[in-house]
C-alpha cells in the first residue's frame, strides 16, 4: 500500500446500543417525574391562588402547549448538534424552570416556570424516541416503547409520594427531623409546603447534565430517513393523511392521560369529599403504578398478538373503568380512575410505534410531528375546565369519551409496514 493512502475513517459504532437504550430509559423516568407531578398538585395550586378550574388548567395548558412550540424546532436542533448536546441544553432549560417557580412561587411565574420545563421535556422526547428505535432496533420497537412506558409509570407513581412526604411534613411537629425536610421548611413559604417538590426537581435535573455530561455518547448511524429534515420535509409530511392521522392518535392519547391525571383528584375530592393531600395525591399515584402494571402486561402480549388488538382491547377497558369512574360510587370511583392508567399503558408506545413503521420515509422528520401532538396535554385539560366551570366538573371529562373513541378507531384503521415481532412471526421465519 502507498504511504500517502489515506487512512479510512473510523467505523461508526453499530446502530444497536443496550447502552444507549439504558440511558433513554434513564431519561424517560427524569421526564415521568417532571411532567406528571401536575395533577396531584392542582387541588393545593386552586386553594393557595384562589384559581377556577378554567385558570388551574391553564398550568398544565403552558407545560404542553411548549411541545407545540418546540417538538419541531428541536428535531432541526438535533440534526446540527446530535443527541448530546440537545439533551444537555434541554435539562438546562427545564432546570431554570424549576427554579424559577421554587424562588418565585406566585401563579404567574407557574406559567412561565411550567412553560419552560415542557419545552425541555419536548426537546427530550423529539431526541430520545427515534435514538429509542435505532438503538434498540425496528423490529423491538413497539416492546422497548412499552418497556419506555412501564419506567414512565413507575416514575410518574413515585412523584405523588414526594409531594406527600412534604406537605404532610413541613410546619408540623415532629417533621423537623426527617430527611430534608428541615432545609426544605427554610427554602419554602410556611402557607406552600407544596412548593419543595420542584426544588426537589432541580437538583435532579443537576444530577442527570452531570450524567449526560460524563456519559461517552456511542456514534449511532441514522439512515437518512430517520433524519429530521428542513420544513419543506415537515411540509410535505403534514400533506399525507396518515400523518394527520397518526399526530391526532398521540393528540388524543396525550389529552386521556393528562385529561384524567390532573382532574382526578379535584373530582374525588368535589363529588366524594376525599381529602385531596392523602387519597386524592395516593390514587393519582395508583393511576400511574397501574400504569407500570399495564406496561408489563404489554409487553408479554405483545409478544404474542398483533399490536392494534392489543389497542383495540385495552382502550375497549378503558372506556368501561372511565365510565364506571364518573358515575359510580366514591370507593367504586377511587378504584376506576386508577384502572385507566393499567388500560393506557400501552397506547402511547403502540400509537408512536405504529405511526413510525407506517411510514417508507423521514421518520426523524415524522417522530418531531407526532411529540408536536402532545399538545393535545395543553387542550384537552384545559376544555374540562372550562366545561367544569359552565357544566360541572363530571360534565367536562365527558370529553374523555371522544379521545378515547379516537384511540379506539387508530387500532382499526392503522397498517403498519412492520408489524410488531411476535412468537408466532418467528416460528414462521423458520426454516422446515
């Protein structure tokens, strides 16, 4: 060989990375904890700024509307910096919410503060779910999202204890002396006990930059179809039908959960008396530990049977515990609403997982579309609230019944180019 040959260039690290899908796993439960601390909070938030249900749900309409405004822009922003960067820059930003609402905690910060922590979070699902597909490959796509959401669960189970450890703690006798909660009661309003879980929130975000920053990234190898294009690509994507379509399924999946998560309580509380600070905050956490045991449950039956009848059966369930929820009983009521959650557990990794293997091109591109939809967290809360204040409380999750519906309807029409890898799939590929 010629000394003045070139060396060639380092081969680029395979596409499947266990590592990469541990941190992705990693980052799913950070963003659990960010985003679905709303709910338990709402009755605490409309008793401390004397709020109508119309104005409390304009926090959780800030948080995700960021998802709108960001979802795209940040699959640009991936493509010029990579993952690394993006991910970084995304948890800095969600930081400076945090502190922000745990220095200033007055209603008009709260918007600003959640404004800015969903726009991290929006950065963070834009890179973490395609990096999910590629890392841990097509065909185990619709199983690692489920396992992605089982973690999310069990995250989302943990954030309503945190808040009860503090408000049950803070200002009363005796709590001086349990773990943290003598430097909270100095950092936090006497009246706002409340209000330490997001000083808790930015210390953790602290912790995960330290982690992506010592983390060594792997080069993982898109194909120029899991890239995320200019907008003349996101023009073109939001011209197919299956587009729309499939962004209307994460809308309305994202509209049930948060819909449910940020109402229960103040329904049990209004209609049943249930103190919303102990029962209320235990059965949002119930809804979201269903949720993880909805996820395992998922993820063995997807294994088995084809991935839009599992939709189709668990949303079918879903529709009967709602149902049961709003006009049964209180004891019948606080053991329904939580059923929802085992019941979304697998709509949101089977919804994302069947828009992206339904596409032949620019899944990067059509993945930033479809988190867009997650405002769909912004609007459907904030039009019970409204229907609250007009008609009831019980009245305005009626709206429930059409995204619902709609999920239902994505397990019918939806036709994957790769279906889900089932036990029956691979006996077939075989050989005799």
């Amino acid at each position: 060989m010629n000394d003045n040959t070139p060396s060639p260039p380092a081969a680029p690290v395979s596409r499947r990375s266990p590592g990469l899908v541990a941190l992705v796993m990693l980052t799913f439960f950070v963003i659990s904890l960010l985003t679905n601390i709303i709910g338990p909070l709402v009755p605490d938030i409309i008793k401390s700024f004397d709020l109508s249900l119309t104005l409390v749900a304009l926090l959780p309409f800030a948080f995700f509307i960021a998802y709108g405004v960001m979802s795209i822009p940040s699959g640009m922003l991936l493509e010029r910096f990579r993952e690394k960067p993006v991910m970084i820059g995304a948890f800095v930003l969600a930081f400076a919410g945090a502190l922000l609402f745990a220095t200033q905690p007055r209603y008009a910060t709260a918007i600003v503060s959640l404004f800015l922590i969903g726009a991290g979070m929006a950065a963070l699902q834009v890179a973490i779910n395609p990096l999910l597909r590629v890392s841990g490959g097509e065909e185990h796509y619709a199983f690692n999202s489920v396992l992605a959401q089982l973690i999310f669960g069990g995250a989302s189970f943990l954030s309503p204890f945190i808040y009860s450890y503090f408000v049950r703690n803070i200002g009363q006798p005796g709590g001086e002396g349990k773990p943290l909660i003598g430097l909270a009661s100095r950092l936090v309003p006497p009246d706002l006990p409340w209000v330490a879980v997001y000083w808790v929130f930015a210390v953790l975000v602290v912790a995960m930059i330290a982690v992506l920053a010592a983390v060594r990234f792997p080069v993982v190898v898109r194909s120029e179809d899991e890239r995320a294009g200019a907008w003349a690509v996101h023009k073109a994507l939001f011209q197919n039908r299956t587009v729309i379509l499939f962004f209307l399924g994460i809308f309305a999946y994202v509209g049930t959960e948060q819909g449910l998560a940020n109402w229960m309580s103040q329904f049990l509380s209004v209609y049943h008396g249930y103190d919303p600070q102990t029962v209320g905050a235990a059965k949002v956490a119930l809804f979201w530990g269903m949720m993880t045991i909805g996820g395992v449950l998922g993820l063995f039956l997807l294994k088995f049977v084809d991935s839009r009848r599992v939709l189709v059966g668990f949303t079918v369930s879903a529709i009967v515990f709602l149902t049961l929820g709003l006009f049964g009983p209180g004891p019948l009521a606080k053991t329904m609403f939580p059923l929802v959650g085992f019941a979304a557990a697998v709509m949101w990794p089977i919804i994302f997982s069947l828009a992206l293997n339904s596409v032949e091109r620019h899944q990067g591109s059509f993945s930033g579309i479809l988190c867009t939809g997650i405002i769909g967290g912004a609007l459907v809360p904030l039009l019970i609230g409204r229907l609250g204040d007009a008609f009831g409380l019980r009245q305005g999750m009626f709206v429930l019944y059409l995204t619902l519906g709609y999920i239902l309807s994505v397990g019918l029409w939806a036709r994957p180019l790769i279906a889900n890898k089932t036990v029956a799939m691979r006996k077939k590929r075989e050989p005799a």
